[in-house]
C-alpha cells in the first residue's frame, strides 16, 4: 500500500508543501514526490505546486516495460524532468519579477529497483521492519546559519539549493534494489523531522504503519512544528 498527506500545519495560513504519489494498477510501480516551497520567498506553493505538476503529467505518460533494466533511460527522463520544472520555475520568476523556489523529494519504484530524485532538504528514508529503524537516503543540501531575534542568537537551517534560484540545475540521482529487508520507504518535508528525532519517527511509524503518515503528522504538531507537514509512505512488501 501508499499513502500520503499534506497539511497546512498549525501556524500558517498557505501550504508551501506539495505531494503527488500513485502506484500502478498492476502494483510493479509506484512513484511518491514531495516539494517543498521555499519559506520566506514569494510564490513557494507556485513552485512546490508546480513541481508536482510536472510529475504527474510524466508519470501518466511512464510505462513500466519501456524502462525495465534500463537505469540510464530512467536517469536521463528524470533529468529531463528536473530541468523542465527548474526552467518553469525560473521563468516565472523572471516574468514577475520574484522569487521562488521549491524542494523536491521523488522516489521511483519499479520492478525490483528504485530511483531517487532530490534537491533540498525535504527527504526520503529506507524503513526496515524487523529493526524497526529507519534509513536517511538522501543528503540534506542545507547548512545552519546564525540568526539573531529580539537579541537572541538562534540556529537556522538555510537551503544551499533547490529548483527556481538559477538558470540551471544540479540535482542528486541514485539507483537501488528491493530487498527483503527494507519493508518500505517514508518521502518527507523537514516538518516532519525538524521536531521530532529519528527515534521518534520509527516508534510512531512503526507502532502503526497503515496510519503512519496521519500519526506523523500529529506527533510533528504536538512536538511544535510550526511549517507546513508533508508524509508519503509506501510498503514494498507485495512489491517483491
């Protein structure tokens, strides 16, 4: 099964975080996307919604046996993919006269292999049952800043890159295999680790995984996350 759930969070009033998942009708494949808008520049939902979009529209068009085996025609549809959003993005912007940008999380699945798409720090982790552990598969492009407010010195986190800023784009592309100890993959936005630790999230996934992303989402609020809150979950089990 997949699932997934976005939600506007308990302070804000604009959801910056898009979601788009779908699985085949035959269960070989399955693809779960999250975008996050950029905080603090104009127009994020545009991007985050937009990035989505695209997604949606090349996952009607994907046909499991074209790619099957081929992880260089997959790498090279993707890229293309990533531009064409990136080149939306910034074209937009250059058109109004703003800025915005998104995050972008994708996880492929087909046949007995993954693909992963990112750029930000939204993320993607491999969930492993038996362990009851999760696996952080993607690498954050982020770096902490200092800030000051009211005359306290505060730690931020600051995106180093994502999709919208530049002309042109630079984005992270990894293959794997299924295997029977990984039972299913969690695609993210940083509202849902930002409050709560890795331990945390294992307990609240694994103590319920039909409803993991609903039960991440309230552990998320209850811990304080004040941003918006994305989770896509997907069990591979009848996958392999």
């Amino acid at each position: 099964f997949g699932n997934g759930i976005t939600d506007t969070g308990r302070v804000k009033q604009v959801n910056q975080d898009s979601l788009f998942y779908a699985v085949s009708d035959d269960g070989k494949a399955g693809i779960f996307a999250v975008a996050d808008g950029v905080g603090g520049l104009e127009f994020g939902e545009v991007a985050s919604s937009g990035a989505t979009e695209h997604i949606e529209k090349w996952w009607q068009s994907f046909n499991t046996s074209d790619f099957a085996a081929d992880s260089e025609k997959i790498a090279d549809s993707l890229s293309e993919l990533v531009f064409a959003v990136n080149s939306d993005i910034y074209a937009f912007n250059e058109a109004n006269q703003t800025k915005s940008a998104t995050t972008l999380s994708l996880l492929l699945l087909y046949g007995n292999s993954y693909c992963i798409v990112h750029v930000g720090d939204s993320r993607i982790y491999a969930c492993v049952r038996e362990e009851k552990k999760i696996y952080q598969l993607t690498k954050d492009h982020s770096r902490d800043i200092v800030v000051e407010r009211d005359g306290r010195k505060m730690i931020r986190s600051a995106l180093t890159d994502g999709i919208g800023y530049k002309q042109s784009i630079k984005c992270d592309l990894s293959f794997g295999q299924l295997n029977s100890s990984v039972s299913g993959f969690l695609v993210c936005s940083d509202g849902v680790y930002k409050k709560q630790n890795e331990k945390r999230i294992e307990d609240i996934l694994f103590a319920d995984e039909t409803n993991a992303c609903s039960n991440l989402i309230l552990g998320a609020k209850q811990a304080g996350e004040s941003d918006n809150i994305t989770a896509a979950y997907v069990s591979i089990d009848y996958m392999l």
